[in-house]
C-alpha cells in the first residue's frame, strides 16, 4: 500500500466525489480553481489525510520486522582458570566457543505478518474512510456557502424594501397623508435591516474562510455563484442502511474485526513453545582434546502459561464486535433522521415555493397599494413584508437542511444519490 498514489481505490464520479463535482460549475474561484481542483486540493493538503503517509511507512517497517526470524547469537566461554592448584593459570582451561538460537513453532512469523497484513488493510480503510468523511465536510461547507449567499441576497433585499418604504413614507408626510411617527417607524426598520445586511456579510466570510481552510486557503480569494434549487425527494430509510452495510464505512468495521482475529491467532501461537538451540566446539586445554557441544531446551506448560494472552485477546474481539453494533445503532439513527428530515424538509420547500410564497407576494402588493391609497396602515404593510421575507428565510433554510442531508447520507453509503443535484442559476 502506498499512500503517494492515493489511495489505493480511486476515487470517481460515484459515491460522494459525484456530489461534489456536480458543484464544480458554480464554482469561480479567483484564481480558476474548480470545486474539482478543490476537492484535489484538498486530499493533498489536508493534515487529516497527510498523517497516513507516515503511518504507511511505519507499517512498512512493522512488517519488515515481522518476517524477520530469531536471531543467532555467538557465545564464548571460559572455565576452569585462574584458579589454585591444578587449575592455575590456564593449564586445565576449557573454553567454549558456540552458535546459538530460536527455532520459532507454532507459525509465530506467519502469524506476526498476517497482524501487520490487517493493520495495512485496516488503515487503507481508514484513509478512504477519512477522505470521504473529508469530502462530505468539504460539499457540505459548499451547500452552506450557497446558503449564506442567497441569505445575503435577501438581507439586501430586505433593506431595498425598506429604503422603498422609507421613500413612500417621506413622500406621504409631504403630503400631510401620514404622521412622523411612521418615518420613524420605517428608518427603524432600515437601519435594523442594513444591520441584518452587515451580519449576513460576516456570516458570508465565515462560512468562505471554513471552505477553503479545506485546502489551507484564503477565503479572499473565493467567488461562488449558484442556487440551492432542488426537486422534491421521497428516501427510504432500510435501502439506505443497507448500502451502508455495503459501503466503505462499514468494510472499516469488518477490518478492524479482522485485525482482532489476526491478533487471537498470533496469541494462540504462543500456545507452543520456542525451540533453543546451541552448538559449539569446546576445548579442554589439560586433556589437550578438542570436543563439539550440542544443547537444546524449551519451557514447559507454554499452553497453560500463555491462556491469559488468548483470553484477553479474544475479550478484546468482543469488545471489537459490541462496538461495531453500537456503531451500527449510531448510523442507524443518523440515516433514520436524515432521510425523514430530507423528505420533510423537500416538501416544506416545495409547500413554501408553490402555495405560501406566491400569496405572501400578492399580499405585499396589496398592502403597498393599499397604504399608498390610506386603506392599509403602515403595520399592516410592514407585516407583509415582513412574512414574505420570512418565507423567503424559510425556503433557504429548508433547502440548505435537504442538501445539507443527503451529503450526510453520501458520506456514510458512500453512494451518490441520483437526485443530488443542483439547479445552477446566476
């Protein structure tokens, strides 16, 4: 595995990256950097992701070690000198010089490799995992730009009514038609209007620098344009979990599972005992003979000594297994809530679009009208407008909510859905 091709899946216009991408068109960066370039931007760039390199390389080494076979040790040793009598000096001196080492049993090695195998394969899942969870943020963080900008859009438009009223009102008070109360009234709700347009400023900048902190950017440098126009979705909550079971999330699972077995078995090959070994040749300086030794020894009751090692590895499989359900009751909860929230939220979009807002405008004008003409009273007309923009807050957020969902949902099946698009419009 090599993390300087990342990663070893590639990733395409399935799954989340499909998302995303499908965002690059809206995308006018300053510098011509697409959504696309981003996302590339930021797999390169990212710490989260950057981190896997040494982690490959340690691995690299792990495994390195793991084939390795015990090694061989050269001993000497010297008896019988420097003593009294018969043994003065070096006279009855024997020394031993020998070659000594471990014949491992068990399949110690092959067990060893196949741990370092499963850690491998259980951090590329953890990269792919990383990098999809990266890339929902990174399309999620775009959906809330969008956001922002069209709740700029009308805070802007919010102080253009009320500079229109404003106008209205003066004119009226020229005329001895209205009192200066209202003026007052209506230069209260401009400044309070032109103070919701600084904070949707502030908010804009906010949500920019968070996008393209992504790629360790500067949101200075960032333009984007585009609508959050999205068709009515209708999810289905058991065919969402189950492309979760299927996806690269839940294969992070089944790795880590892995891993657990490799390290059971590894446990369990310590249930046989490691053969030493020694040979050498001896010389026996008083008999003036030269001799070859030959030694062996292995522990006993090994299986006996080595059951709490087994024990505690295969209790820690199933510490493993009650956190892979409990992961799945988590991911249960967040899929159950996103679809309901989707199909809820779309809906309301819908509702707001098609039967609430379309009235709201008509009332707006009646009321101008109305006001203009000494029917309506400056509330009244101030009340309508009020709703409309309301409404309008509402349809946002309502569509930030579905699209904000379903990159939720991409990023834990890793599947796109078909209807994640969106309706680009300047």
């Amino acid at each position: 595995m090599k993390i300087s091709q990342f990663p070893v899946r590639k990733f395409t216009r399935a799954g989340i990256l499909t998302s995303a991408l499908m965002l690059s068109q809206a995308n006018a960066l300053a510098e011509q950097v697409t959504l696309d370039d981003a996302v590339q931007l930021t797999l390169n760039r990212h710490p989260s992701l950057l981190k896997f390199r040494p982690l490959t390389r340690a691995l690299e080494g792990d495994r390195q070690q793991a084939l390795l076979s015990p090694a061989y040790t050269v001993g000497a040793n010297l008896e019988n000198v420097m003593g009294t009598s018969s043994t003065s000096g070096v006279q009855a001196a024997e020394a031993t010089i020998s070659l000594s080492s471990v014949y491992e049993l068990g399949g110690k090695k092959s067990a060893r490799t196949q741990v370092v195998d499963a850690r491998a394969a259980l951090l590329d899942s953890e990269q792919y995992s990383m990098s999809l969870s990266l890339l929902g943020g990174l399309t999620q963080q775009y959906i809330r730009v969008l956001a922002q900008q069209e709740r700029l859009q009308i805070a802007e438009r919010s102080v253009s009514l009320a500079e229109d009223a404003l106008t209205v009102i003066t004119n009226r008070i020229k005329s001895g038609a209205t009192n200066d109360a209202e003026l007052f009234r209506a230069k209260s709700a401009l400044n309070q209007a032109k103070l919701e347009l600084a904070t949707a400023k502030v908010n804009k900048e906010i949500a920019l620098q968070s996008l393209t902190l992504f790629w360790q950017g500067n949101y200075e440098d960032i333009t984007l344009t585009g609508s959050l126009n999205s068709p009515a979705k209708n999810y289905s909550y058991e065919t969402l979990f189950n492309q979760f079971l299927s996806s690269s999330n839940a294969d992070l699972l089944i790795k880590s599972l892995d891993l657990k077995d490799a390290e059971i078995q590894l446990a369990k090959s310590d249930n046989t005992a490691d053969l030493s070994w020694s040979v050498g040749v001896r010389r026996n300086q008083g008999a003036q003979d030269t001799s070859l030794v030959f030694g062996a020894s292995i522990p006993l009751f090994a299986e006996k000594r080595n059951s709490g090692a087994v024990k505690s590895a295969i209790a820690s499989k199933e510490a493993e297994l009650l956190e892979r359900d409990t992961k799945y009751l988590d991911v249960k909860a967040i899929l159950f809530k996103a679809t309901k929230s989707i199909n809820f939220s779309s809906q309301a979009a819908l509702h707001l679009e098609k039967e609430v807002m379309p009235d709201l405008k008509r009332a707006l004008e009646l009321t101008k009208e109305g006001y203009q003409k000494g029917i309506y009273t400056y509330q009244e007309w101030f009340a309508s407008r009020d709703a409309l923009l309301q409404s309008q807050r509402s349809l946002i957020n309502y569509r930030e909510a579905t699209l904000l969902n379903e990159a939720l949902i991409e990023q834990w099946t890793g599947q796109s859905l078909k209807s994640f698009t969106f309706n680009l419009q300047d």
